[in-house]
C-alpha cells in the first residue's frame, strides 16, 4: 500500500462517524434538555448492596487471603494482586459514576467493621509491598552472580 492511499476500515470509519452524527443532530436540537439527578446513596445500594454487608463480607475474604498470603511464600506480588482482584466483591469495585461511587463509600466509612476492614486492607498491601521488595532483591542477587560470572570469564581470558 502506497502512503498516498487511505486504508479502508479508516474510510469505513468516517462515513459512520459521519452517518452517525447527521442522524443523531436533528433528535438533539428537539429534545428539551434535561439536567442530570443529582446521585443518591439509594441508587447506589439499589446497584451494589447494602455498605455494611459489604464491608463485613470483603473483610472476611481479605483477612481470609490475608492468612493465606502468610503461609505460602511462592506467591509473587503480581499474583497477590489479582488474588485481590478475584475476591473483592462487587460491591467494592468502582462502577465509574464518581459521584455514586463517593456516596456508597461515604455510607461505608460509617459502618462498625470499617476499621477493620481498612486494617486488613493495610496489612494485605504491607504483604505486597514486601514481596515486591523480595523479588526486586532476588532480581538484583541473580543479575550480580550473572556479572561475577562474566567477569570470570573475561579474567581467565586474559590470563590466557
């Protein structure tokens, strides 16, 4: 394909960008416009559960993995972080409306288990950070051995 050619999924993408924006401007200069409800802590139950529920259920499954994490040390810190992933609920996962998302977490922090919940989040993120810094010293050791190697190499070759 020569560089004056357009290739045809990028054409293809402009006459429906094009399509689409004609058939969308009518509708939108007749509609009335509306302002956006404000979020409320009711819809964001309505989507995620009850904050407290939450909170006990996701502390029970961090401290959970928390203790697991403590007796196996194979685990890296990348697959502690999707552990983390896997068992989070829901209901702690952000639903990408910021201002839900800041109404459920405001109805969280009131919950009696909020602490303890913030407690095991600390001490499964204080894991991660020690086996990241475990890792990065291993690393670190087995480049050195690698450097020491190659330096024998070369000093047996110039003894030759």
């Amino acid at each position: 394909m020569n560089n004056n050619s357009t290739p045809l999924w990028q054409t293809g993408a402009f006459v429906c960008t094009l399509i689409l924006a004609s058939c969308g401007g009518a509708e939108t200069e007749q509609a009335p416009r509306q302002e956006p409800e404000a979020p409320t802590l009711e819809q964001a139950i309505a989507e995620r559960g009850e904050p407290c529920n939450c909170v006990a259920e996701n502390q029970e499954a961090m401290a959970g993995l928390l203790e697991s994490l403590k007796s196996t040390e194979q685990v890296t810190a990348q697959e502690i972080n999707l552990q983390i992933a896997q068992m989070m609920l829901p209901c702690m996962k952000p639903t990408g409306n910021l201002d839900l998302d800041r109404e459920y977490s405001r109805a969280m922090g009131q919950c009696e288990g909020f602490a303890a919940l913030t407690d095991v989040m600390t001490e499964v993120k204080e894991e991660v950070q020690a086996r990241v810094i475990q890792e990065a010293e291993k690393e670190r050791a087995t480049d050195l051995d690698g450097v020491k190697g190659a330096n024998a190499v070369l000093n047996k070759l110039k003894e030759s």
